[in-house]
C-alpha cells in the first residue's frame, strides 16, 4: 500500500511539475513577445 501510495506521489508531482513548466514557459514566451513588439513599436515612433 505505501509503495502505491508514494509512486502515485512520484507520479503527481511529475505532472503537476511538467504542468508548471509548460505554464511558466508560455508565460515567458508570451513576455518576450510583448516586449519585442513594444520595442519594435518604439523604435518606428
């Protein structure tokens, strides 16, 4: 029973920890998209 129980542990945190990363990666994505399309939008002003 507890081997189940902390390889369903192992098993959630690696999903809740591939979630995580692929949130934060849009995130910084959609930041970097923003910040160059602010510079771009600067620079033709």
């Amino acid at each position: 029973m507890k081997l189940i129980l902390t390889r369903d542990n192992t098993e959630i945190a690696r999903m809740l920890y591939s979630t995580f990363m692929h949130l934060s990666r849009n995130i910084w994505h959609s930041w970097c998209i923003k910040v160059i399309l602010f510079n771009c939008s600067q620079t033709e002003k």
